[in-house]
C-alpha cells in the first residue's frame, strides 16, 4: 500500500477538467514519469502558478466540487502521482476520474461542502499539511500556524480493497 | 417494480458483487485506441500478462493522432499495431481503414443493443444511442478488460430525459443535447446514466440518437442509452438480418426486450420541450454555459471546424454542405481570414461525401478536407489553435486549451458552425437553410 500524506496544494475552483490536469498535447507520451513537468499547466485559476513553489512539495490536493471531469485519461491521476501526490480530497469527483484514482490504489476522499470550507479556511493561517490515516480513516490537517482540525472520513468496501491491494489490476487478477 | 434498460444490462452482465454497491460486469466489446492502450499494453508486459481475454470482443483503431504526426505518436500507433497484430485481433483499423472511433465502430455493426461497452475514452458513451451500456474508463479498467472481460461498476441510477417536439429549422440533435447539457449541468448526471426519450428521440436517425448519447458524459453522465427500436433494427440489420432469419419483426421484437419498463423508476426525469428552441453554442469553458447564438452579439472567428465523434457523419456533412452550398449559390465563400477544416469521421463517410459532391462543395468554398481524425478536436493535430483564436466547432469540449493552449471553442451545430464560417462570426444558419 503506498503512504499518503503531506503539504497542501489548495485549488479553489469547481469542475476542473482532466485537460487542465494534463493536456492531450501531453498524451503521446508512453512512459507515465514524462508527463511529470505538464501538471496543471492550463488551469484556469486566479493567481495559480504552475510552476509554483508547490512543485516538489505537496502531496495532497484539496478542491472543490466535480474534481477530474471530462477526457477518461487516466494520465491525470498519473501525473499527480509522478508528482508525489497521491490523495485528492474533494467534494465531489468525476466517476471515471475517481474511478482512476482508486484503481491506481490511490484515495479520492469526499467530503461533505461544508468541511471543504473549513479545510480551505486554514489557508487564512499559513500553509496546510495534511495527514491522512488511511485505516482509521482520519484526516489531521495543521496550519504552520498550529491550528488543527480533525476529520473522519469514509471509503465504500470496494474502494478501500483497491487502496488495500494497491489497484484494480492487482484485485481483479487475484479474483477473477 | 419494472425495470430500466440498464438495470436489464446489468442483470445479464452481473457476475460478482464483491461489496455492496459495486458490481462486476462481464464485456461484450472492448475498446482500444493508440492514446489510453499502449499504458495498459505496457503494464500487461510488465505483468507478464501480455494476453487479450477474447480477440474477436477486442476492437481497436488508431484514430487521435493519425497518420502519425511525429516519433512519438508513432511509436503510440506502433504499440497498438504490433499488440493487435501479435494476438490475432481482427478488427483493426490501421491507416487507410481507420477512423474516429466513435463513428467506425457502429458502423461496422459492432454494437447491440443489451451490450455492456467500455473503452479507455470518455465519449464511450456515444454507443448507447443502440441500447448499450456503454462507458469510457481510464487506462487500468482498460487493461483489466483486456485481460479479464469485466469491469467494476457502480450500479447506477437513470435519469429519464423525456424530449418533445418537432425540431424547429436550424435546431439539430446537438442544438438538443446542449439544451440538456445546460439543464442538468456538467455534473448534474455524474454516476448516472441518461436515458433519452420522447418522440423527438423516436423520430431520429441512429446518426442524431448517437449526437445525443455522444455528450451524456459532458453532463457527467456514465451513459447515454436510447430505448432499441425499428430504426436501431435497420441500422444494424446488414450486420443481424441472418440472425433473424431475415425477419425484421422478430428483430424489433427481439430488440424490444432491452427497453426500459414503463413502471421503472428514476432518479430524476426532465422534460425538454424542442418546439421553440434556438440554434445555440457554447460560450465559455464549460459545455453546461450554452446561449442561443442570436444572443451572443459579434463572435468573430478564426476557424470552422466540422468533424469528430459528435458532428462527423455524413448526415452531419450533408447539412453543413447544404448550408455552404446555398452560400456560394449568392457568391459567398468562406469569410476572408476565417479557415475551414471539415474531417469525414469516417473513410466510408469521406467516400460517401465525395460521391455525393459534399466534399467539392467545402473545396469551392475554400475549406481544407482533412482525413478522418478526432486530432483538432483536444488539440493533437489537424487544426490547432493559436492563443487568442477563436473556433466554431460540431466537437464536444469547450476546455481552456481543449483545441490548442489559449484557444477558444465554440460548440455547435454542424449548420450553425457552417454558416459561421461564411459569415466570420457565430451566427444562427437559419437565412442560410
């Protein structure tokens, strides 16, 4: 099972697609490591940088509502994981986007508007680490500035077995 | 309680449900292209696994970056042509024979109705127009179809579009399906799936249900599905008539069995009434942000496009010819400075457009006949956009950068974006019908 857990990236936007995740100029690539630089490169968020000091550093992201809609590129999950960030926590997601996260053994959490807001409020007080329990299903996120909130959260018995077995191909081939 | 049409699908297709809520479906067809395959060819080697569940259930094109454009998308294409060759699949279209996928895998009678359908491609969907379940997935459902023959699904619920109405002039399945795009918003269906119906659905062709069921996605929508009926029969009946005996009535009553009962539930039901609608394209980024196009104001443009798995077909060609031809009928010809790009889905649809002269009538009109190629559509090739130019498209994605980094996509109808195209700005086809 891989670990999960660090830095923040915050993108405070609904329905960012899976084109702004990573370009389909990018998808000629064949090896998942090459789209590493592309990440983000055409979102379209007010003050976002995406060749910001985040690169190298976050190992979550925390977004909105409808997170990954559009193409069924898998590359987008792919390129957050050649970049270290290994857990999306949203309001809501895409299926197929969430779908690739999870196949790739990789969490997608949702949570309710309500906790997104009060995620994103401890912005107002530096930058924001994120831990993640994934057996005890307990998020811990701390300000720079001290400031922690706790949350639980739930994963459906299908997608914790994927996290578990560390994807689909590795659950499908042992059962079927 | 009855059933609908999905829930009959995955009442047949069922065979684990590992957890509650999750269900895994044996597949009827797998779909393979040269951008979301060579990852999951690549990882099957690496398993030691390199091996296809059922070569003939495998379908596989090259159709995004085709004939290769550089060393890169070539070797994605080589991937795909040695993988299909090596395990003996047959329907495989390659250079010469291909086309986007969306358009040449129905033609060729590869989809029926009760089918479950996945492809590593969001616009999967489009299948559903036969009364198919059919969904795009991601690289490793791909690779695990591949193997396997099964998918994991969500059991998901239906929405029931009812569609009324007689078309006005100028209104077409799409100026339809972006009505429905902007009532449901882009993620008003996510882990749905839309049924279509209605009489307006009734009276279509299998070209327009497939228009429909094509953007189901751009709603969020796992599927789009139309109930299976005489004119689903007659599509396919090249392809079914000797399994039938050669009797039609028994394929529709056969047929019949995959429609939704009349007492099963919904999620949600939405009446569209298309009587008074307006021809309409999109404005902004998102496909849910959909205006008539009389209320847009002066939209000039760069570039016409009309093609892909939404708009490439030939009835799709035919109306947009109709529309340039009545222009150079009054001498007009494209604006000067717009550039028209019109690319057949299909090599039967460009021969079929070349019979019938549609293909001379874009040439007269100083239109580029590009090959069959979903390339413009998400920026890949043949029709890139440049920052701060402007597109009237008949694709089915108006992302920032979608065809090309700072280009603007307009979605349309393949009328609305033809008459754009003489006139340099959006504007509604209608004095040109």
């Amino acid at each position: 099972m891989k670990t999960f857990g660090g830095p923040v990236l915050f993108l405070d936007r609904s329905d960012i697609n899976t084109d702004e995740i990573i370009p389909a100029k990018y998808l000629t690539e064949s090896k998942k490591e090459a789209l590493k630089p592309y990440l983000l490169e055409d979102l379209k968020l007010d003050g976002f940088d995406p060749a910001g000091s985040w690169r190298g550093h976050a190992k979550v992201v925390v977004t909105r509502a409808n997170f990954g809609c559009g193409s069924s590129r898998e590359h987008a999950p792919w390129a957050l994981e050649v970049n270290d960030i290994t857990c999306v926590i949203a309001e809501s997601y895409a299926r197929i986007f969430r779908q690739n996260m999870f196949n790739g053994g990789m969490p997608a959490v949702e949570l309710s508007a309500g906790q997104i807001d009060e995620i994103f409020s401890l912005t107002n007080n530096g930058d924001v680490t994120c831990n993640i329990d994934i057996t005890g299903k307990k998020l811990t996120f701390t300000s720079s500035s001290g400031i922690t909130k706790r949350i639980d959260f739930n994963l459906s018995q299908f997608d914790n077995a994927l996290v578990e077995a560390g994807g689909w191909v590795e659950f499908a081939d042992a059962r079927y | 309680m009855g059933k609908t049409i999905t829930e009959k699908i995955f009442d047949k297709h069922k065979i684990d449900d590992p957890f509650p809520g999750t269900a895994v479906l044996s597949l009827d067809v797998v779909m393979c292209h040269e951008i979301t395959t060579p990852i999951a060819i690549a990882d099957l080697e690496w398993r030691g696994k390199d091996r296809v569940f059922d070569a003939s259930k495998i379908k596989a094109v090259i159709d995004h970056v085709t004939p290769s454009k550089d060393s890169k998308s070539a070797a994605q294409a080589k991937i795909l042509r040695d993988w299909a060759r090596r395990h003996g699949i047959k329907d495989f279209f390659d250079v010469g024979s291909n086309g986007v996928c969306h358009a040449i895998f129905p033609e060729k009678g590869f989809i029926r109705p009760g089918y479950t359908v996945i492809m590593g491609d969001s616009h999967t969907c489009t299948h559903g127009a036969f009364g198919a379940f059919a969904a795009g997935v991601g690289t490793t459902d791909l690779e695990v179809g591949i193997l396997k023959g099964v998918c994991a699904f969500r059991p998901p619920e239906s929405i029931r579009v009812d569609i009324t109405g007689a078309l006005p002039k100028g209104v077409y399945a799409k100026d339809v399906i972006l009505e429905v795009i902007r009532r449901l918003t882009v993620n008003g269906a996510t882990d749905r799936v839309i049924e279509f119906r209605g009489e307006t659905v009734d009276a279509m062709s299998m070209e327009e249900r497939m228009t429909l069921c094509n953007m189901a996605i751009e709603a969020g929508g796992t599927s789009g599905l139309c109930m299976p009926d005489r004119v689903t029969v007659d599509y396919l009946w090249p392809f079914i008539s000797s399994d039938y005996n050669n009797n039609i009535d028994a394929a529709v009553k056969d047929f019949a069995g995959w429609r939704s009962d009349a007492d099963a539930s919904y999620a949600a039901v939405l009446m569209v009434d298309v009587s008074k609608l307006e021809p309409a394209a999109t404005v902004g980024y998102k496909p849910d942000q959909v205006r008539p196009v009389k209320e847009l104001g002066d939209v000039k443009i760069d570039q016409v496009y009309i093609g892909s798995c939404t708009n490439g077909r030939i009835s799709d060609l035919r109306i947009a010819a109709s529309v340039v031809k009545s222009a150079l009928t009054n001498g007009k010809k494209l604006a000067p400075g717009v550039r028209g790009i019109v690319s057949p889905a299909t090599p039967a649809i460009y021969r079929q457009a070349l019979e019938e002269g549609l293909l001379a009538i874009f040439m007269d009109a100083g239109y580029c006949v590009a090959n069959p190629t979903c390339g413009a559509c998400l920026g890949m090739s043949t029709g890139v956009l440049a920052e701060g130019e402007i597109c009237v498209s008949t694709t089915n994605r108006n992302f920032n950068g979608r065809m090309g980094k700072g280009g603007m996509v307009h979605l349309a109808s393949p009328a609305t974006a033809a008459a754009s195209g003489i006139a340099g700005r959006l504007v509604n086809p209608r004095e040109y019908l």
